[in-house]
C-alpha cells in the first residue's frame, strides 16, 4: 500500500509540473518517436547542456511519456487516453543537410576567367554552393559576371563590393548551382573588369544534399571594415529551423582563422594579395545569422547567405501538398491540380483520398488515385459546367489513414471566368448566330447552351466564318469571328446562353432565326 500511495504522489508531482510549466518552444530538443506496439525499450530523455527552466519542463513531459512507454500496463489502466495527449508535445526533427564534398579551390592572377575541378561528378538534384573573393587594385573592379558548367544551372545569390580610395577594391559574393544530371566537374568562373594592379581572385565550392532546390534562399546580409575581427553582417531572423548557413569573407593582404559563432572555416588561406573565408553552419533552430573570422588587422568584406533545407513528414506521419494550387478556367472547362503526398519513411498505412468541400455545385470533382499507399502524386479535376457561376471558390482536399489515425488537408483555388451573354430564343427558331468582333491579336471561340447547359453546343456543331481587315500603313487587325449553330426548334420561348473564350475587350451580335 506504501509503495502504491508512493507512486501516486510520484504521479501528482509530475502533473503539477506539467500543468504550471508552459511547454519549451524551442527546436534544439529532438523527442524520440515512440511505437507502442515496439518491444524495444526506449532510452530515458536526457536533458541538453545549458538547459534553461523551459527545458526542465521539457524534460518533465518526456520523462512522463517515457513512463508511458516503459511501463504500458499498469500506466495505461491509470492514465487512460492521456497518453493521446503526450503525443501531441512539441517535435522537432534533424536537418538532412549534408556537405557531400568540398571545398575545392581555384585561384585567378589574370585573364577573363578562371576554373575550380570537383574531385566528384555532383549527384543530379544536389547543389553547389561557391564563395568568391576578388582583389584588384587600380583599373576597372572585377567582379564575378557568370558561372558555367555542364548540366548545373549558377546563380548569384549575394554580393558585397568595396571601393577604397578608387584605387583599391575587393568584391566578395556566393553563388548557387542546382544540379542536373551528367553534370560537369569543372566549374568556370567568368570575370568582368580590367584590373592593372593586384589582381587575386580565390573560388570555393562545396556541394551540398538535403537542401530545397527551388525557393532555396531565405535570408542576406552585408559588412565592410578594417580590423583584427571580420564579419558577415547579421540577418534577419531565418523562417525556418533546418537551413544551411554560408559566409564569405574577403580579406586584404591576410589569412583568416578562428570563426566565430559555431561556423566552421573550410578556407581563410592567402593566395597573394587576398583570402576568402568560406563559413558554414548547418543549423536546426531559426534564428539571426552572423559570422565572422580573425586577422592580424586589414580590411575586409563579408556577406552571409541562408539556404532552406527541405523539410519533409515527421515519424510515422505523412504531408500533402498542391504544386498547383491555383486555376483560373472558362465556365465548361476543366481544372486540373497536381497534389503530392510524402510518407515518412516508417509510414506503411493506406491514405484516403476525398474532397470534403468547395466542389461547384452541380460538379463531380474526382481525385485519381483515390488512396495510395507510399508517396505518389495525385490528380485533381474539377469539370465546371457552362452554367458554374463565375468567381473563385476554395476547394478541400483531405487526405487520411485509420491506422495509425492520421489527417490533412490541402486547399486550392479555382476562379471561373463566365462571360455568359442571355439570348431569349423564341419558339419555332432554328438557327443562332453569334458574331465576335475584337482589333489585334487573339482567337474567339463560341459555345452555345440551352436551359439549364442542355443541350451544349461547340464549335464543331457550328458553321464558322473568320475575316481579318488591315487598314494601309496598319499592322493591326480588325478580326471577325462568326458562328452559326443549327438548333431543334423548342415549342415555347427558352433562355439560352452564349460563351466567349477570347482574351481582351471584344464586342458580341446575337441573331436569333
């Protein structure tokens, strides 16, 4: 019994803490994933150094969800369903960025460009990232005016110029590369500018995984000064924790060394009359980004760059997301969207695939496959009908699985364009005629619906007439697009509806025969 009143007390004091301590929002802390039908004993939580008392708190929740993992028969009878809320904690998840190889290093002196070898062929989908440093004296300033490599595609990112006295000017920039397949290992760097004295020029480059290849660049930041200290400037705070962070530094006439705030210093050596320091810090937590390195004292430039990792599901869970999230379509046409599902990769359950809101009434929105059972990409159409009003509307997609118990869901925009024109078609009528006027460029198409869209009728039912005019010394048209369609004649009056498809201002004739 005293062993039973020990453990309850046990119990009270670990809830209290729980409930007065506000969860830590931090993104240094890594909670383990727990299966409940495992038979591996899960480690005990360990707090970080430096812990703060928000960490503690952490601490406390983890503990407890260890208990409820260690111990799942006598806790469970207990806690009952509580344990479903000790899985909804704060997770965060190791960034998968990788420095695959580098630095490799290439040196300038003269002429219009220079090269950097890769010791391997970059892997397709990867990216290059290069820091640049350039030192010219009297003359034109050199600066970097392009990379070229097979099968990479380079882009600048950032760049910081200084000019001392017009006499003097160092440069220092980083470029981004996105690997294609067969890439190239020889990186040329192209050059603009005519130096006369102190030409120097230093390339690193280093390649990278795990990063978003579109969208990559986040934040930037500049500096300049003369000095035993350098740095890169400070950033914005970043907008997501797993980032790459990359600093380039020129420095006047000296090595580099000692780089502060964690970064590591893959250079820093002097060539001649210059060194470019190249930083990198792989982060998991947001946060404003600076560096800096050690020189005996010169001067010196710096610019910092922080890139997105890609971000994918967590632990047995899986994301959904539209790489078309937006169409704008004419009334009767179709709208089609591309969604994609990731699984993690402990994920093994089948995900259901349903519009839950926002299809046009009257519509029947399909989703094709309608489940999957690993990452795929799935297909959205939305077939408005010539009578789906116009205007945007919101459309729901929800993906889900039963086990585990998983949902999410995903949202797109659909804007309908109805340029509808009523025309009252009287009884015993069998023929409509719909003529479309416009000057310049552009193409007309009509379409012809009864009550309620039925019957509809294209182009192809009609006899189309087109007619271009120019006016001497104009190389502007006046078009002339004229359909006429062959209707069965309706016993009583009816409302029919004519559409346009034709871009810009344009003026319309109904007949009615």
């Amino acid at each position: 019994m005293r062993h039973v009143i020990s453990r309850i007390v046990l119990y009270l004091v670990l809830v209290f803490l729980f409930l007065l301590i506000p969860p830590f929002q931090g993104q240094e802390l890594v909670r383990q994933h727990v299966n409940p039908n495992s038979t591996q004993m899960p480690s005990m939580p360990t707090l970080p150094l430096h812990a703060s008392w928000h960490d503690f708190s952490w601490y406390v929740q983890q503990f407890v969800h260890w208990l409820v993992s260690t111990t799942p028969t006598f806790l469970q009878k207990e806690w009952g369903s509580s344990t479903r809320y000790l899985n909804t904690l704060p997770e965060t998840y190791a960034s998968s960025i990788t420095l695959v190889q580098g630095n490799a290093r290439g040196t300038w002196s003269s002429g219009s460009s220079f090269t950097v070898t890769m010791t391997n062929t970059p892997t397709n989908g990867n990216v290059l990232i290069a820091t640049i440093s350039v030192r010219t004296g009297t003359g034109t300033a050199v600066t970097v005016s392009s990379i070229s490599q097979t099968n990479v595609a380079w882009t600048r990112q950032t760049g910081y110029n200084y000019a001392f006295s017009n006499s003097q000017n160092w440069d220092t920039e980083i470029w981004l590369g996105v690997v294609s397949a067969s890439a190239g290992t020889t990186v040329t760097i192209n050059l603009s500018g005519t130096p006369v004295t102190f030409p120097d020029a230093i390339a690193n480059i280093c390649e990278y995984s795990g990063l978003n290849t579109s969208s990559l660049l986040d934040q930037t930041a500049t500096a300049n000064g003369n000095g035993a200290s350098t740095s890169t400037g400070t950033t914005a705070t970043t907008t997501q924790a797993s980032e790459l962070w990359i600093g380039s530094i020129t420095g006047v006439s000296e090595s580099q060394s000692s780089p502060t705030h964690s970064f590591t210093l893959l250079d820093g050596a002097l060539h001649n009359v210059a060194s470019n320091a190249f930083l990198e810090e792989i982060v998991s937590t947001t946060g404003a980004a600076n560096s800096g390195t050690s020189m005996t004292s010169n001067y010196w430039a710096g610019v910092i760059a922080t890139f997105k990792g890609t971000t994918g599901p967590p632990p047995n869970d899986f994301t959904i997301a539209a790489t078309t999230p937006s169409q704008t379509v004419g009334a009767g046409a179709t709208a089609t969207y591309t969604l994609t599902i990731t699984y993690s990769s402990t994920l093994t359950a089948t995900v259901n695939i349903a519009v839950t809101s926002g299809c046009p009434a009257g519509v029947t929105c399909t989703l094709s496959p309608s489940s999957v059972t690993g990452s795929n990409t799935v297909t959205l159409s939305v077939p408005t009908l010539i009578t789906t009003p116009g205007g945007t509307t919101t459309i729901t997609v929800t993906a889900s699985s039963t086990s585990p118990v998983l949902s999410h869901s995903v949202s797109v925009q659909l804007t309908v364009n109805s340029s509808g024109y009523s025309v009252n078609v009287h009884a015993g009528a069998t023929q409509v005629i719909v003529t479309v006027s416009w000057t310049g460029s552009g193409a007309a198409s009509v379409t012809l619906a009864g009550p309620g869209g039925s019957p509809t009728l294209s182009e192809s039912a009609a006899v189309v007439y087109d007619r271009v005019t120019y006016v001497s010394g104009s190389s502007t048209p006046t078009n002339i697009h004229r359909a006429t369609f062959t209707i069965t004649a309706p016993t009583s009056p009816q409302t029919w509806t004519v559409l346009i498809s034709l871009s810009g201002s344009y003026s319309v004739t109904i007949e009615v025969s």
